[in-house]
C-alpha cells in the first residue's frame, strides 16, 4: 500500500529511468537520496545533483531575477547540504528570452554570485542559450569526506525527528504571489543549511531537504523506511512566525503550511536516541537550535498534532494533488481546505489555535 | 583586433560571467577548454561540462525524440572527448511538455539509453519537470587520467591540424531539415569520439570539439592561441561524402558546410611536428584514421584552399551571422551565399569542382 508508485512524481521518474542501466560506481539507490552519491575512487566520494527552475518562473511564482538566480544555487546546494557533502561549485545552464533586459541578466546573475558566496562555492561552468521564456538548471557538486553515507534511508523507530529550522515560509511565499496576489508578497529568500550539514552527517540516520514541504518530505521518507513519523511539537514553535500569522489573517489552517509543495529548504533528519545528547550539545555549541519535531513510530502513517488531537494524515493524497489539479492553484487550495474540513469531521476536531 | 568579444557568444558569455568570482581548484580559464577541469585532489582531476538542447527542438531542427535523446548524451560527452576524460556519468534535466506523448517519451529516454550505452557510460541522476515546449539539459563528468591538461590552448606555428573524422554533415542535416524542408532530411546521428581521446590526448598541445562547424572551432582557436590556421587539405577528403553530394545538388558551394554553425562532433586538433610519426602509427594500430586538414600560420587568419586558392576567410563576420540574423535561417543562408560571390570576386575566382 505505502509504495513509491502511489505518488504520482515518483512514478513519473519510475518510468523514465526504467530503461536505463544503473552506474556500477553510484552508492545510492534511485529515490533513496537527495543527491547522487558517486565513488570515484578509494578516497572520493563525489555528491552531485541537477535542479531546473522552470514551473516556478512559467506560473509566476518567481519573478524577481535576483530571487531567481539565488534559487537556482539554492536549491542545488541545499541538495548537497542533505547528503553532507561540502561543495565544490555549480554549472548553470541559462535559457534567456530575446527581451530580457540587461538589467535583469544583471541581477539574475548578482543573485547567482551573492548565493554562491554565501555557501562558499563557485560558479564553475555553464551554457547559454535564447528561448522563449526564461528557465534554469544547476548542477552542484561536492565532496562527501565522511566514512558515512547520509541519505534518505536508514533511520528506525525510536529515533527522533528533527528540522534544522522554522518551516512553512515557502508556502505563505506562495499564497502570497499565486493567491492573494498582493503587491507586498512574503518575504522569501531561504538559505541552505549547508553550514550545519557536517554536524547533522555526524549523527544523523537519514536526512532530507523540505523543498516540497514537511509533509511531503516525510510521505518520501515514509515510504523509503517503512516507518511512520509522529509530529508532536506545538505549531507555534515549528512554524515560522511571519507564516502563521499570514495564514491566520487569511483565514487558513496554520498546518496547510506543512502540506503545500512550495518548501523551505531547511533539513529534516533523524537522530538515534543514543546520540540525541551528544548531537543537542554539539548542536548548542555551534549556536545551532534544530527543532524537535517528533518521532519516528511503527505505523506507515504522517500523524500531525491537529485542533490539539494526533490525526493521521492522508500524504499521499496531498501529494499527488498539485497533479491532479493541473496547476489550477486555487482549486488546489480548495480541495486543502475542504481535506482539513473532512478531518475536523472525520475526527471531530474543533478549532481552538491552530 | 583579434579578440574573443569580437564574436558575441564570447562577449555574452564574459558579460554573464563577470562578477562570478573563480574557483580556486579550477585548472581551466573560461572559454579555454570544451569542458571544465576541477582539481579534487592530489591524485583526482575531474572534468564537468553542461549543454542544454533548446533551440535545435524550438527552431525545428532536431524532431525526434530518438535524436534529441541520442544528442543530449553525445554533445555533453564530446566536450568530455575534447579534454580527454574517461566519462562518468550524466545527469539530465527534463522539461516535457504535458501533452508530450508516452511513445515520444520512450524513444526519447532509448535515445538517452542508447548513447549512454554507445559511450560505455550512466545517467546518474535528473530532473523532471512540466513546461510549454521539450527542453533537455544534461550535465556530463569524467575522470582525467593524464598528468597532462588537454585544452584549446598550447598549439603552436607548426603543429598540424588533425580531424577525428570527415565533417560537414551537421549543417547538411540543418539544410535538408530547416531549408530544403525535405521529407527524407540528411541521416544525422553523430558519435562523440570518447573512444578516441586517449590517443589523442596522448600526442595534442590543443582540442576542441566542432559543436559549432569547423570554421567556428579555429576561430575560437585562433583567438585563443593567437595563431592561424591553413586548411590545405582537399574538400573531396575532408567533407562527409553524402553532404558532399547533397550541397552540390542544391548549388551550395561545399564549404559552406564548414561555415554553418551546426557542427559534427569530430574532435579537432594540433600535433607537435615532433610527434606526428608517432601519432599516426598508434592511430594506425587503432585503426583509427585521422584527417589531416592543414597547419597551423604565423598569420592569425583562417585560410581555406577554396576554388584552388589559399583565400582568407572572415571567421568572426561567419561566427556573429546566426546572432546578427536572428534565426532567419533562409536570410542566414543568403549572406552566406553573398559572402562566398564577394569571395570570388575579390580573389577572381573560378569555379572549379568545390
């Protein structure tokens, strides 16, 4: 029942890489990692990984060139940042339209720099090319130095599930352009926790970045494991305070923040209890406060803390349904809305802060 | 006079890159290698390179899936050729658009399956993403064995110039496909010379792949080396046969078909006088048979045997004409055939058999 294919996205890349043959060199499984783990040799182990920014350009969700060019080092390095491995640089390939100013490649390209300088990386290579509408792809890669392999397997019941920061900005960011339409959006500009990755390699059992969203991030790392996660920390404290307070204004349940695929690039990962002391104290050492979002339990279920009862989560449905409503981004709010009704019913919740 | 900006690409390129700092591990300056060249460590020379297909599927010239796929591999593993790395593998980003058939998919992922298993290399990872038209990005990597750097600069006066290969069928493919408009296009299906590199590599102070046709490939060269190039070979022994014979059917004069900037993937490169024996009998014992199109000159022009005459070519005037005619192919054309009337005249020359 909880197989990868019942998500749709999964199942797309299923398809596609279904004819090709597995590289005898590559450490990790297909969907088993956020990056691709490669030994080139008895002392290098290289990450690399390729994200393209297109959908978000196409519906509107980004528009600001320097946002856009920060993204594209974002999203690649966050990926690294998963797999604990320190970067080396990016190539980025540009795909600009004929009447895009040189003010906008200006900052496009200083928002490209400005990323690559705050994870300590390079701009290695890259191609360029005219089109219609603007899109990019980054390739990041690392160096993994740990005996370790960090990826989205390997973490067991017992453990405890941590985030490496306050979650749920990416999807206000996005009510903000694609529904409400204000003029004055949420502030977006998230980093990659590329910083606090060799402290989380050294403890943790599985890792992995909310680029699609707490929820979807768990479904994944569900269905990887065979294990269920257990949210138990109070919404207030996990999610991110400019967040909760927009959603409230609008009137929509705090926790839709979690379930929207438009994540916020902090890690999720998973300690073992017989290391969860030594990490809380390297962490503090390091002026790093992760989050204690919950724990790992037996049942293949995405329990939240809901109205002040733990409900399950149907995430499966929640993921597939940016699919199954074609990029109609309201109706997808809408069937949110009416799912969080059903669940108010279904488990006779009523609302008290959340 | 000579200098990279006066061709736009380059001077689109410097400004894209101009306030990118350098990677300190990076052995390569920009514009100087097919391929980026990242030093790992002491023993571990890595080369990285990022091509996208995007115009070639948005002007029409590249239709099926099958090649697009097939092409996607090759033109990221022949930058790998040029620099002599052993392939590694490659990463693919996707962006297909949603009514993008499921027969369509598959013959374009057994094209990417296909030249991976040709190149005797993986797809290591990817993307995937929904958009308006198909747009592939790949991003290949190999290991370099050889203390040696092999780039496009360090040819000297009196190395000779070498093909992998006999050229001209990459722009005969783009005439029968966005010209001639033929039902039965030129067969066009190149292979990136991976398996040739080594020896290569071996014996050549310079290599670059002709991506771009070979007049653009010794321009770039040219500009880099400060040096020129005489091509003395006849056109009989360096022009693909079949191209051969479709150009004079249409009345195109022949070496426009190393001026068009839809290039074959051969490798094109420079032996020392010193080495040359040598080089030809290793090819030899490979049965690989290298062209030897000419030498390198003092002079920093590109000089053609056209018409019985050593004449002169404007490389940069032939380079800027794609950008200057804004993908108006016929009008493209046309000042191609202009430029070759103007040549005749101006060296009185006699139509012979090119």
């Amino acid at each position: 029942m909880y197989q990868l294919n019942e998500i749709l996205e999964n199942k797309v890349i299923n398809n596609l890489i279904s004819g090709f043959e597995r590289c005898p060199h590559q450490l990790n499984k297909p969907h088993e990692s956020d990056a691709e783990i490669i030994l080139l040799n008895d002392n290098t182990k290289l990450a690399i990984t390729t994200d393209s920014i297109s959908e978000e350009i196409s519906t509107g969700l980004y528009d600001d060139p320097y946002l856009i060019g920060w993204m594209i080092v974002t999203v690649n390095i966050s990926d690294l940042a998963a797999v604990g491995a320190k970067p080396i640089g990016i190539l980025i390939s540009e795909i600009i339209p004929k009447n895009f100013s040189d003010e906008k490649i200006k900052r496009l390209q200083k928002g490209i720099s400005d990323a690559s300088k705050k994870y300590g990386t390079y701009v290695l290579g890259g191609d360029t090319n005219e089109g219609e509408k603007l899109l990019l792809t980054g390739t990041a890669m690392g160096i993994i130095n740990n005996e370790k392999i960090l990826s989205r397997v390997n973490c067991k019941v017992g453990d405890t599930l941590f985030s490496s920061g306050k979650l749920g900005i990416g999807n206000a960011y996005a009510i903000s352009k694609l529904i409400s339409k204000t003029n004055t959006p949420i502030n977006f500009q998230p980093e990659a926790r590329i910083n606090l990755s060799s402290i989380i390699n050294k403890y943790a059992t599985a890792c992995m970045d909310t680029s699609d969203g707490l929820i979807s991030t768990l479904d994944q790392l569900m269905r990887l494991n065979n294990v269920g996660f257990e949210i138990t920390e109070k919404f207030e404290k996990l999610v991110d305070h400019e967040a909760l307070i927009y959603s409230k204004k609008l009137n929509i349940p705090s926790w839709l923040l979690l379930a929207g695929q438009h994540g916020e690039f902090e890690l999720v990962f998973t300690i073992p209890q017989n290391l969860k002391h030594e990490f809380l104290n390297e962490a503090e050492k390091n002026e790093f406060e992760p989050i204690e979002l919950g724990e790992i339990i037996p049942e293949k279920e995405i329990r939240i803390n809901l109205y002040d009862k733990s409900v399950p989560i149907n995430s499966g449905f929640i993921r597939n349904l940016p699919f199954e409503t074609k990029g109609d981004v309201n109706h997808y709010l809408q069937l949110l809305l009416e799912y969080d009704s059903e669940l108010k019913k279904s488990y006779d919740l009523h609302f008290t802060s959340n």
